[in-house]
C-alpha cells in the first residue's frame, strides 16, 4: 500500500479543460498501450446534455508512467495516483486506477492501492459520478448503474452509504450538492445513511463545510438545497454555534424556498447568513430583522462556527442597515446616501431584493428605493465633510461624545443640501452643540 499524506483538492473552480485537448491526453495513453477513460464528472454532465466544466482522466497507467508519457506534467497527488497534465491551454487531472485505504479522519484514505476500473468505480461516491466514458469507441462504462440512476432522478451513494459516508463525512453536503442542482431525489437508503451520520459533519473543518455551503447556495437551486439540508438534520450541526436564544428559521418555513429560481448570486453563504437574521411570522411571510445586538451574535457566531469572509461577514452588516430603510418611515437622503457609500452596497441592493423579493409588505417601497438610488447615484453620494473634528476644537469646543452626533448631524445636512459652504456648516454645528449641551 502506497502512504498518502493527504489528498488533492476535488473541486478546483480555478482548473479548466477542453474537451479535445483531453481526448489528446488519452489518446497518448492509449497509443501507449494503456486504459484510458474520461472519468465521473465530466461524464455525468455529458450524458445529461450539459458542457463540462472540466474533465478528468482516469487510467491504468501508474503516475511515474503518465509522467514520463507528458513533458508538462505537476504531481499534484502522485501518492493518490494523481497528475496534473498541462496540454496546451487546459489542464488535465489524470488519476491512476485505485482502491482507498482506511479512513481515519472522516476525510482521506492512509493510502491507497493502484487496481482496475471496476474497483476505481467501486470506490466513488454516488453512482452518476462513477462512470467512465471511452471518447474514442463513443461507449460508456458504468460498473454501478450510474445510467440508471440518471434516467430516474435519483442520487445513490454506491455500495453500502454507511461506509461511503463514514469515510468522507463531507460527501453527506456534496450529496445535497449534487440532488439540488440536478433536481434529484435521494435515494431512500442513501437518505437515511446521511441522517445517520449527520453528526459526524462536525468532525469536518469550518473551512471545508463553509465552501461545500457556497457551492450549494449560490445556484438558482439554493431553495431545493436549503430545505434538504434541513430534511436530512445536516443544518442543525452547521447551525450548532448559533446563539441559544436566536430563534432558527423553522426547517419547512419560507425564509429560504422561495429563492429557488429567483436570482443566482456569487454570495450566497452571505445571503443565507442574512436569512438567519430574520425572524420567521407565518409559512408565507418573514418578519422583521432581529434587533441589532442579535444580528451581531449571530454574524459573529458564523464567524466561529463557519469561519465565514470578513467581506461576508461585512455584507450581511450593510444589508442590515439597508433594511433599516425599509421600516414605516420613508428614510431621509442623507440615510439613502449614505448606505449607496458603503462598499458592498451594490451586493447588498441585490441581496436584500432577493431575501426581500417575495414579501408583498416591502415590494412597493424596494421599487421605490430603487428609483431613489438610481437619482442619487448620478449626484456625489460621498463628498468630503465641509467641517471636521479639528474644525470644532479650534471653534472651542472640547472633544467628546456630543463631537459624533454633531458632525453627524452636520454631514447629514450636507448630505441633503442644507448647508453648501463650511461656514454655514460651522455655525450649524456651534447651534446643535449648543442645544446638546
């Protein structure tokens, strides 16, 4: 058995290939007398009539082999069998033909044991990815009934799915991953392996569910995936450093559904962030953000439970103070402005539209918003402040806590054209520090 230190990444969004310049790679590996295939993904994608985004090699040829056979070659994972082949602009992953060694982490073999097709196969994690498709003889191989399962709709995990996700714990998200954005069901067997080891999700890093969750939630399939989630007791754990008190969204409510087929965003581990800060009314409303102070516990506790982006972390906070302008009284220019400052308010427009989107209450004033922003956004949304704190201590005042909300009172006025010339704002600001004093 071959010792593994670990193994390479399994969804490189940065690693791209072309499909003939793949068909080149194997067609090297077969003139060299080697089994060549193209191998899971790329093979479900084909036979669904979608265009991979990548492909991937698998074959029998050893990784010291495939090394000699390409002058363009990075072991990304040589002890997994795995070498990255450069061939022309694209970059090929070809993998040598193995079995897994034993799991001990709940995320990568000790090793491995390079083997035949049938028993690379055998060692994947749901049928419609363990196919292989020979793009020379236009046939594909499936050794676990992948074609079955993607005429039916159906995501099996292959084998016994205790064993599969007792090995890689992570593959109870990809499983998700894989049902939601498809429109699969999962397999009843399947469905109650996942169940049975969703505790185990907690043994996976932050890091790694996190990104596993940004796959998932930034499709038009997020809604599917956002109750599947709950369905299958995998959100309850990824939940599991929320503030005690803060009230979860109900698992069949509508705070997350209703965004299926709404919008796609790049920033859905923020949206769902924001989701959170919701309070559930009804099975066909949402309600009001949580006060300020449990937004920040909870934005705080996704940090520690999900080690989610400061910039996330900082978009679900200019979309909280968005939907301040959402409340009973229509917000002043100077408030409209100020948010249009922040530097995720053009995300934040779009994310709260989206979380906003099906709650007839807030439509009309989201529309109006909307118009409003386009009008201020052709004046100067952000001009330097006419006065300054250095302004008001040379005027005589003495700093402290009436220095903020006077200078705020005071670029407010600016804001909305109240004042022009830093006289006016001085004496302004002399007459409101007077009346707080």
């Amino acid at each position: 058995m071959t010792t593994a230190p670990s193994p390479p990444p399994s969804d490189d969004s940065s690693r791209r290939a072309n499909r003939d310049d793949a068909l080149a790679v194997v067609r090297r590996l077969r003139d060299a007398g080697h089994i060549a295939y193209f191998a899971g993904g790329c093979v479900r994608d084909q036979l669904l009539g979608l265009e991979p985004k990548d492909y991937d090699v698998a074959t029998d040829a050893p990784p010291d082999r495939v090394r000699q056979l390409f002058s363009n070659t990075q072991a990304v994972g040589a002890a997994f069998g795995v070498i990255l082949v450069r061939q022309r602009r694209s970059q090929i992953e070809v993998a040598t033909f193995r079995t897994d060694g034993k799991y001990v982490d709940g995320r990568r073999p000790q090793g491995v044991v390079f083997t035949t097709a049938e028993e690379d196969a055998k060692r994947r994690d749901f049928t419609i990815n363990g196919m292989f498709y020979d793009p020379i003889e236009d046939r594909v191989i499936d050794y676990v009934g992948g074609q079955d399962d993607l005429k039916t709709q159906l995501l099996r995990a292959i084998g016994v799915p205790d064993e599969r996700f007792e090995e890689d714990h992570l593959r109870m998200l990809r499983a998700v991953r894989f049902a939601s954005r498809h429109g699969f069901a999962i397999e009843p067997a399947t469905t109650a392996g996942i169940k049975a080891h969703a505790e185990q999700l907690k043994r996976i890093s932050p890091e790694r569910v996190a990104e596993e969750l940004r796959h998932i939630i930034t499709r038009l399939s997020k809604g599917v995936a956002w109750q599947m989630l709950w369905d299958l007791d995998l959100m309850p754990v990824i939940l599991r450093h929320l503030p005690e008190r803060h009230e979860r969204p109900d698992p069949v409510g509508p705070i997350f559904p209703f965004l299926a087929d709404r919008v796609e965003v790049p920033f859905g581990l923020a949206l769902a962030a924001m989701a959170l800060c919701y309070r559930a009314t009804g099975r066909e409303d949402i309600g009001p953000l949580l006060e300020r102070h449990e937004v920040q516990r909870t934005v705080q506790a996704l940090r520690t439970g999900l080690k989610i982006s400061n910039e996330e972390a900082e978009l679900v906070a200019e979309c909280t103070q968005l939907s301040s302008l959402l409340g009973p009284t229509p917000p002043t220019v100077a408030m409209m402005k100020r948010f249009l400052a922040k530097p995720h308010a053009r995300e934040a427009r779009e994310m709260l539209w989206a979380l906003e989107l099906s709650v007839p209450a807030y439509e009309q004033r989201l529309e109006w918003l909307d118009e409003q922003f386009k009008d201020l956004l052709r004046s100067d949304i952000a001009p330097p402040p006419l006065v300054t704190g250095d302004d008001l201590t040379a005027a005589g005042m003495k700093p402290g806590p009436v220095f903020k909300r006077v200078l705020d009172a005071v670029y407010d006025a600016q804001l909305e054209d109240r004042v022009r010339t830093k006289q006016d704002a001085l004496q302004l600001a002399l007459e409101l520090a007077q009346l707080s004093s």
